[in-house]
C-alpha cells in the first residue's frame, strides 16, 4: 500500500473545500431552484448564508466578532447588515449601559427564524438524498469521517 504524505492530504483538503463551495453554490441555486424564493423574500444568497451563519453561532453577536470570523471587512458586512435590519430579518440592539456604548448587539427575528426554518427544511431534504443512494456501511464510514474532519477544523488543527 501506497503511503500517503500529509502534504497530499492537506492539498486534498483545500481541494475539496473550493469543491465544496463551489458544489454548494450551484446545488442551492440550481437544483433547489432558490432564487425565486430568496426573491420573495428580499434575500440574497450572500444575506441568507449570513442568517444561517448567525443562526448557528449564536454567540457571535457584534459587527467586530462577525468580522473576525467571517474575514469580512466591517464595511460590507454593515451594508449588509443594515438592508437586513430594513427588510424584518435582523434587529440591532443597544448594549448595557455598563458595556462599551459604541457595541451593537445583533439578533435575528422572528421572520428571519421562520425563513431560516422554510429554507433549512428543503435544502436538508433534497441534500439527503443525495445520500439516500449510499448503503448503511458506507453512511456510517462516511458519517464518522466528516465527524473526525468536524472536530479537527473546530479545534484549530488539534485532535482530542
């Protein structure tokens, strides 16, 4: 059996990270025929990836620390933010007053988590069956794998 460098693995990695988000942008516009609902909406794919993002980081509530994470630069994701707070999805909250006054908390509305809820609903159904065509054996290998890439990428690298 071949041995394989960690340099192989790292490139394969990247790869298929830019294969991913590539995969995702034309499964979710296309296959899933989104942009006429995001119309209805008034959302952007840009806008619902972020709604999604806050969705599932509900610790990550100020402009700075949505900045940070998402290697976005504060100026576009104000703009961004700001057509959200205008059209229903996001609310900007003032902090205490024994927090930094200059702070704005962010926190999605209920409109934003009954989109959220619509749109998680039929990505998750046509995604899975995708892997409807996988048997039990090969989900599982599959499944603990992903698990195992999950827990690296969200320790930083570090194996627990």
């Amino acid at each position: 059996m071949r041995q394989i460098t960690s340099r192989e693995i790292a490139l394969c990695v990247v790869t298929m990270s830019s294969n991913f988000l590539r995969w995702h942008k034309t499964y979710i516009e296309n296959s899933c025929n989104i942009k006429a609902e995001l119309m209805a909406y008034k959302l952007t794919m840009s806008q619902l990836h972020l709604l999604f993002f806050l969705h599932m980081n509900p610790e990550i509530r100020t402009l700075s620390a949505l900045s940070s994470e998402l290697f976005t630069s504060k100026g576009s994701l104000s703009l961004m933010l700001s057509k959200l707070e205008r059209n229903g999805y996001l609310r900007k909250n003032a902090p205490a007053k024994e927090d930094d006054g200059r702070k704005v908390y962010l926190s999605l509305t209920e409109r934003a988590e009954e989109v959220l809820k619509v749109i998680e609903k039929r990505f998750m159904e046509s995604t899975s069956a995708i892997f409807d065509q996988m048997d039990d054996k090969a989900k599982n290998r599959f499944y603990d794998k992903l698990m195992e890439l999950q827990q690296i990428f969200a320790t930083g690298g570090i194996k627990l």
